[in-house]
C-alpha cells in the first residue's frame, strides 16, 4: 500500500489507523494480510454533516450494501469538486499532502475530466483563475493562513505563477494564479523517474505478506 500511494511505510499504518479509529474504514478481523472496506454509515454521516446533502434510506441501504458505482458515491465524488489527488503529487511535493491538494484544486479550475476549463482571465494571451488565501482555504477546509503558507510553497517551488490585474465591477487589482505547466511536467517526469528506481526491485506478493507487513497488519489490528 506504500508503494501504491507513493508515501513511506510509517505514514501509511499512522493514516490508517486513523481511519479506522474515526470509522471511515472497516478491517476484517482475520489475520494475515489486511482487509479493508469503506465504513458506509460513517461517510455518509460525514458527508451530510459537510455539505447540507438530504440522503434517502434507500440511498444509505444501497450503498451500505455495495459502495463502489453506488448513487451515493456517484454524488459524493461530484461534490468533491475535483479535489482527488494524484499519488504522483504527493510524492513530487515530498508527503505534503495540503500542497497536493491545493495544487489539485489549482489544476481542476484549468482542465477536469471532462476538459472543462474553470478559469476565465485571459491575461496576455493565457488563462488565470483570480484567487485569495480566503476563498482557497474554504474550499479546501483549512484557514486562510494554511492556505497561504501552501500558495507560498508552490511559487517558491515554481509551479505555480502570480500576477495583479484588475477583477470585478470595480477592477480592483486581484491576484490571479495559474500553473506553471512546464515546470509541473518536469517535476513530475524526474519523480516517475526516482520512484521507478527505488521501486524496481521489490517484488510484491499479495498473498505472501513480508514479515514486516505481517507486523504492521498485526500493529493495525491492535490499536
């Protein structure tokens, strides 16, 4: 599971043994390797309690029976508002899981699934989205601070740009962002690059759980 969302041993087992103390994950009690299921009753809880969603019994039953495809899970991925965050991210930006989900939210207003492009600015010849600590911070849950010390990080790294131009009725001057594309695509290649080399090697079998696998099950299950 590490080497799949691209994060070290030790963040892995502490995130899951959160989401299974809030019940956001369900464990088989077996032993040996570990299997793991969504906790229905407790996303939708936190779900509804997040957005104002009214869900029917029906709506609840049938997820509970089978999330995955489920009109429930249809609807929530939708409300995520392009927020899902791509492993590769998390380790380009080196476990900062805020900076990859900013940068996340950041690219969705330049291009989702559907190519839908959000931003709206043409300044110069190429799209801005105008943008605040404030506003960021609430669509991502975090104060206007931590979105600021996030919108920092991603300059300084040069993947992403800035500019005051006018916005509104009133033009007042805003700041605009917009990925830096080229410096993202190289940052991303020489992390592919990186993570291929440390990962070649390892041979992975799911049904033979390595000692240190079984101990960090076996951990998990503990707490």
């Amino acid at each position: 599971m590490a080497q799949r969302t691209m994060l070290n041993r030790r963040t892995v087992q502490h995130a899951l043994k959160w989401l299974l103390d809030a019940e956001l994950l369900l464990a088989s009690p077996e032993p040996g390797a570990l299997r793991l299921a969504p906790g229905v009753p407790r996303l939708i809880e936190v779900w509804v309690a997040a957005t104002g969603q009214t869900v029917t019994n029906e709506e609840c039953e049938a997820a509970t029976a089978q999330w995955t495809g489920s009109t429930l899970q249809r609807r929530a991925c939708h409300d995520a508002l392009g927020t899902t965050v791509h492993n590769l991210l998390v380790a380009a930006l080196d476990e900062d899981l805020f900076a990859a989900r900013l940068l996340s939210q950041i690219l969705w207003y330049f291009g989702d699934c559907d190519k839908r492009v959000r931003a709206k600015f043409n300044i110069d010849g190429k799209l801005w989205w105008a943008s605040s600590p404030g506003s960021s911070g609430r669509r991502l849950g975090v104060s206007a601070d931590t979105a600021k010390r996030g919108l920092i990080r991603l300059v300084r790294l040069g993947l992403l740009q800035t500019c005051i131009a006018p916005c509104g009725p009133h033009n007042v001057p805003t700041t605009h962002i917009r990925p830096n594309f080229e410096q993202l695509r190289k940052l991303l290649a020489e992390t592919k690059r990186k993570l291929h080399e440390l990962t070649a090697p390892i041979q992975e079998d799911a049904h033979d759980p390595t000692p240190a696998d079984a101990e960090a099950t076996a951990e998990i299950h503990a707490a």
